[in-house]
C-alpha cells in the first residue's frame, strides 16, 4: 500500500452515551466514579459525568484501523489528555469528531497520522498521533 | 509536598501472569466500538497474519493495570491518589497483544518533575510474555495536582 503524506483519513464521528462509560468501565476495569456518578463528579470540580480518557483514546483509534485494515499494523498510538469529554444524563450524550492525516513517512515502511479529536468544538485529545506500518 | 526525585529509576517486581483471552478481547472492542474483524474473529485475525484475534492499540492499559496499581499506591512514594489526573498515555508495540499471551508487566519510574505546584510522574511499563519476548511498552504520566493547583 502506498501512502502519500497529507492523505487525510475518513472522518469519524462517535457518540458517547452514559451507557457506553458503563460499558467502558466494566471492560476496562477502571470503576472510577466519576465516570458514572454525577455527585462525585461534580465533588471534584467537574461540571457532570466524564468519559474515560482512555475512552476517548480509545475510540479516535478507530479512524485508524478502519482505515488500514489490520489493526496490528499499529506500532505506536500516543497522545494527551487535553480537555475532558462531558456526558450529560440524556439521549445525545456527548459527540466526539475524528479526523486523522498522514503527515510524516518515516521511509522505514511505517508512517506517522497525526488525529485530533474534538468536543463541542474543542480539542480533547493533544498531540495524538498513530505510527502505521503500510509496507 | 513535592514528591521526591529520588524515586526515578525505581522498578517494581514482575507482576502476576495476565492470560489474555479472546473473550476480553472482545468485551474491550465492543466496550469501545470497534469491529475490526482481526478483534472478533479468529480466523479473520489469521488470514491477516496473526495466531488468533488480536487486541486493540489501547487493551494493554487493561493488561498493566495492576501493576499501574502498585506504583500509585506504593506507600514510600507517598502518592495522593484523590489528586492524581492521567497526563498522557503512550503504546509502542513490538507486536499486538494477541489472544493466549501470558503477559507480566514490569513497572519502572522514569521521570519526577515538578512544574508551577504540580508532580508530573512517568511510568513505564514494559509488557512481555512469560518466555520473556517483549510484547508493548506503555508509558502512562500521571499528573498530581498540587494542594493549590
């Protein structure tokens, strides 16, 4: 496969529910209550429920592997956890957009996709970036 | 009061083998709305290369979690686990986690810095299989924020 640098990725668009932290803390064992419980949240300082930031994390991956196809071609994902994801007690819940782009080769046959991942318009995820083999 | 520096370069035992198992796989990937089939399908993962399904980038924080554990609550490094607030998490894998590794984790501290009253701690935990073939290491900064901050 070949891959040019400033291919941009499908953009992906998930919705995170209180449901889905519940699911996320049951797979992930991390029963952090602030992730389910308003009145710990708030008791800390944030505004309601948040998502995981390994949540978040987890589901901008997405745009990589459904990108490329085996997600074992992922050698390296890192990023920041810049702002928190708020999921209100409702039906919309809270939407994360996902964009990614190829912005290095590392002419080892891996390249770098830089992703961003925003909330209400503002980054959540900071300097997150994949490196994929795609030779 | 600032944690010490002295504490860089501490390592923590090997952990407790974590057999990785094609049912958690699954659970995770559900959990996070993935449905590559390399996750969910032993032979779709074969046909892609692997011995059995494979893991999400993002399972090994599930894997390391325990040994995660021990450090935030080693009782000489005196870290204030309501204050602590995850910085940023890093992946590198060697090769995907795969369904029937035995893993352990080996925990290291490898940065202590202090910045405007908050404790930045970088850990990094070094996955492999029980024959010892190094499988991802994860890197985790933890932030502790200061009793101002």
């Amino acid at each position: 496969m070949t891959v040019e640098v400033g291919t941009e990725l499908p953009a992906l668009s998930v919705r995170l529910k209180r449901g889905d932290l519940v699911r996320y803390a049951g797979a992930s064992l991390d029963f952090n209550p602030i992730h389910w419980n308003e009145k710990t949240a708030k008791d800390v300082g944030l505004p309601d429920v948040i998502a995981h930031g390994m949540l978040t994390m987890a589901v901008a991956s997405r745009i990589v592997e459904e990108w490329i196809g085996d997600p074992g071609a992922i050698v390296e994902y890192g990023c920041r956890f810049g702002r928190p994801v708020v999921v209100p007690n409702d039906d919309e819940g809270a939407l994360v957009e996902v964009t990614a782009k190829v912005t290095k080769d590392f002419e080892d046959g891996t390249v770098k996709v830089n992703i961003t991942a925003a909330f209400e318009g503002k980054s959540v995820l900071t300097g997150a970036f994949a490196r994929v083999r795609v030779g | 009061m600032p944690l010490d520096p002295v504490f860089i370069g501490r390592s923590y035992p090997p952990s407790q083998p974590y057999d990785v198992s094609r049912e958690k796989i699954r659970e995770f990937a559900e959990a996070i709305g993935a449905t590559s089939p390399a996750y969910l399908d032993a032979e779709a993962a074969k046909a892609l290369g692997h011995k059995d399904v494979i893991a999400p980038p993002t399972f090994a924080i599930v894997v390391s979690m325990k040994t995660n554990e021990t450090v935030m609550f080693d009782p000489e490094l005196k870290l204030d686990y309501s204050r602590v607030v995850h910085g940023d998490q890093n992946f590198t894998h060697h090769r995907p986690i795969t369904a029937g590794d035995r893993l352990v984790c080996v925990a290291h501290i490898d940065a202590i810095t202090s910045r405007m009253g908050n404790d930045m701690v970088t850990v990094r935990t070094e996955i492999s299989t029980v024959d010892g073939e190094p499988v991802t290491t994860a890197r985790s900064m933890l932030v502790v924020r200061g009793e101002d901050a």
